[in-house]
C-alpha cells in the first residue's frame, strides 16, 4: 500500500505533525512518501521526501491551445481581482485568509505516482482546488487530515466565532468589502465543486473541529468523519531534571519560572497579549520570570511585567525539550486553536498547561486532571491560575504526573500511527474485490 502524503511545507506546526506521521509508518514497514510545495528552512530531508512539480495541461491541437489559454488568462484575472478586491487589505487582528486557486494549475499524474491512498494535510497556497482535485479520480481515497479549519470555510483560517461557512460563506468578517459574493462565497463554491464526486475521510484530532466540520457543505455528502489524536514521541519529549534543564539554558534557580512559545509570538490569535496582561496581576511571594520562545518581539513597555528571557524561533526539540522541563508551567492564551502542539510537548515534559477554553485546547488541558483552564479571554481567572500553581507545589507535581500519564496513553506517535494505518486497511479493503482485501491488509 502507497501512501502520498501532500503538504504546503515540511515545516511549521502543521508540516512538523505531518512529518511526524510520515516518519512513524516509514518507521513500520509502511511505503509511505511526502510531498511538499517548498522547504523554506532547507531541512536535511530523506529520499521519502520530494518536491511537487506540477505540469502543464496542454491539448493537441493547436487551436483548442489558443482557446485554452485565453480562458486561463480569464481564470487568472478573476482570482487577481478577487483577490485585491476582498484580501490584500484586511483587518490586522485576523490571520490568514487562503483563496483555493492558485495562478499556475496544480495537474499531476496520480496514476504515474502509484497512489493508492492520498493523504492531505496542510494544502493552502500550494494547491488549485479544481485542477489538483480533477487529477485525482473519484475512486482514489482521500485521507484529509485538518490542522486548522480552513478546509471546510470559505478561506479563513480560524473564523473567529463566525458561522457562515454553515450557509456557504459570503458577508465575511475578515475580509475588505464583504459582500454577498465576495471572494469567501466564490471560495467555499469553488472548494464544494472541486470535491464533488470524491472518496474523502476527514480526520481532526479533537471533537471540537470534527463538529465543525460536519457542520460545513463543503464536503460531499458521504464524507467520514474520523478523530485521531496528534502524536509526538515521548522519549524524546520526556521529563528531564528541572535543575539541569535550568543550568544548560544559564537560567536562576531561585525564581518560578512560565513557559510560552509560538510560530509567532505576535500572532494575535496565540493570545500573547492575553498573556502579559494575566501577569500584571499575578502577585507571588515567589519571584516570576518568563521563558519565551518564537519569532515576534516582545512588547516595549514591560512596567509592572517579569524578567523575560528570549529563545527567539526554536527549531530542535531537544531545545524545546530544555525550556520546557526548565519551566514550572506552559501556559496556551490561545484565543483559537485546533490541538496546539507546544501543550502537548510541554506535558509530555513533565510540565502543567494554564491555557483558555477556546478550540480543542480544553479537550487535552483537561481542568484539575492535566492542567487549569480559564473561561475563554478571563485574564484575571488566568492570572488566578498561574498564582495558583506557582504557590501550589504538590498541585503542580500531581497535574504533572497526571499530564504526561496522559500523553503517554493517548498521544503517542506510535498510537498516532497504529489509528492511521487501521484506517488505511479499513479504506483499502472496502475498494477492493473480497479476495483481494485479505492481501491489501498484509501490504499495509
């Protein structure tokens, strides 16, 4: 059984999940290849790892040619002019916001590869919706794995409590000019034609997206819905002696010291901001520092805030591994989120999450059992339970103990993979001839 996996980058919160994925059922016996739109970090990557180019889609006869490119260079200026009517000035607060067109088609011959299973992960800004999907015929299963809620809006990424995509978008919020066909009601059209006639399963790794996306008509009407958690490796994310972790990164071993790190600390939607104004109410009769890791700046007034100490972007694990065994708590501001990963792998470090109920964060930051949640944007609730657990030592070891029990039952990159490759057997038998299935699950 082949498995071709597709993602916008190797890298990032999304690409490092699919790659994660990809290493564990390579690491099983399990063919299974990554395919990706560029490296922006220049990773040292292996032969299972490559590339797309894709290839132009030109007929024979030269005049049907000159008919085709004329409608391409129709099709090119209508995702230009939606694109500077609706996307190139929008509000500051909100991220990104994806068109599901790209200039340059995305074909590609699915039968040269030898795909029996296609997996997708993160796609924005590297596929076409019609083209890539046209190339993929109906009977090829696609395995969708959602890392944020993009496959099933209009384009934002996170809709900050907007339900249009529930009535096929339009009027959005989070782009210039909404209208009733703006450029959200044209993109969630074009996503749902695109998919039409195709053998998707959706995988979210909380019920939290799942929910939504069932709630979303982008997807055709037999679409399946699957929940499998997100997977690290837990002897790599392990707990390691908070002290030694505090001597090798040249931190005080006198203070309490609180973790957060992020792609991008100015994310607005990572809830920094949440953050610095929890901590100018936390009074301790235990000193405060801050551990930080990211790209961004901190902001320049810091009067009434403690000593902050910069990692800027972290890109090893055994860094993370360090700030986060060297921290007494993580804590997730996150306003929206799917299953953010920094949580995962500070609990699997032996080190309590503080965050928001907000997305699928409270489904893994599980109140008094693994961590404490505050109501979503309550700064004073959260400043309440950052100052309980840095004067809470025995609360803090049991939370601890109880985080990385969990990790260690449910969020492994074994278990992770184990879920993955029942499902491909499951897709895999069910598109084959009753005496084939018994040798499909053995290839698997």
């Amino acid at each position: 059984m082949i498995i071709d996996h597709f993602s916008t980058f190797p890298h990032g919160g999304a690409g490092t999940a699919a790659r994660r994925l990809h290493a564990r059922l390579v690491e099983r016996g399990v063919t299974s290849r990554f395919n990706y739109w560029k490296d922006e970090q220049d990773q040292n990557l292996d032969s299972s790892f490559r590339k797309l180019e894709f290839t132009a889609n030109e007929v024979s006869l030269p005049i049907l040619n000159q008919v085709s490119k004329k409608i391409e260079r129709r099709r090119r200026r209508n995702i230009c002019s939606l694109y500077h009517k609706h996307v190139e000035e929008r509000p500051d607060q909100y991220e990104l916001f994806s068109l599901p067109w790209t200039l340059e088609k995305s074909n590609f011959d699915i039968n040269a590869m030898g795909s029996d299973i296609v997996h997708l992960h993160w796609m924005s800004f590297f596929i076409d919706y019609p083209s890539f999907f046209k190339s993929i015929p109906d009977k090829t299963p696609i395995v969708w794995s959602f890392h944020d809620m993009n496959p099933l809006t209009g384009g934002c990424h996170y809709s900050s409590n907007c339900s249009r995509f529930t009535v096929g978008c339009g009027e959005c919020p989070q782009i210039s000019n909404p209208q009733a066909h703006d450029a959200s009601w044209h993109g969630f059209r074009s996503k749902q034609k695109s998919l039409r006639g195709k053998t998707v399963h959706v995988v979210t790794p909380n019920q939290w997206l799942s929910d939504l996306a069932k709630h979303s008509a982008i997807f055709p009407e037999a679409t399946e819905f699957h929940i499998i958690r997100l997977g690290l490796d837990e002897k790599v994310f392990q707990p390691i002696d908070t002290q030694e972790a505090r001597r090798q990164l040249g931190l005080p071993d006198n203070v309490a010291l609180l973790a957060f790190g992020a792609e991008d600390i100015e994310n607005y939607r990572k809830g920094f901001h949440h953050l610095i104004s929890a901590l100018r109410q936390v009074k301790t009769d235990t000193p405060i520092e801050c551990l930080v890791f990211g790209n961004g700046k901190l902001p320049e007034n810091r009067d009434g805030l403690p000593k902050f100490h910069e990692f800027g972007f972290v890109d090893s694990p055994e860094k993370h591994r360090l700030i986060y065994a060297a921290a007494d708590l993580f804590v997730l501001p996150s306003r929206e989120d799917n299953q953010p990963q920094t949580g995962l792998e500070a609990m699997a470090c032996g080190t309590p999450v503080v965050g928001f109920r907000a997305g699928g964060v409270p489904e893994y930051v599980r109140h008094n059992k693994t961590g404490l949640v505050a109501s979503m944007g309550d700064e004073t609730e959260m400043a309440d339970h950052i100052r309980r657990l840095v004067n809470d030592v025995e609360l803090r070891e049991r939370l601890a103990r109880d985080a990385r029990r969990m990790i260690e039952l449910e969020f492994t990159a074994e278990l992770q993979a184990k879920r993955y490759i029942h499902l491909y057997r499951d897709i895999g038998n069910r598109s084959l001839p009753i005496e084939q299935q018994a040798l499909f699950s053995r290839a698997a």
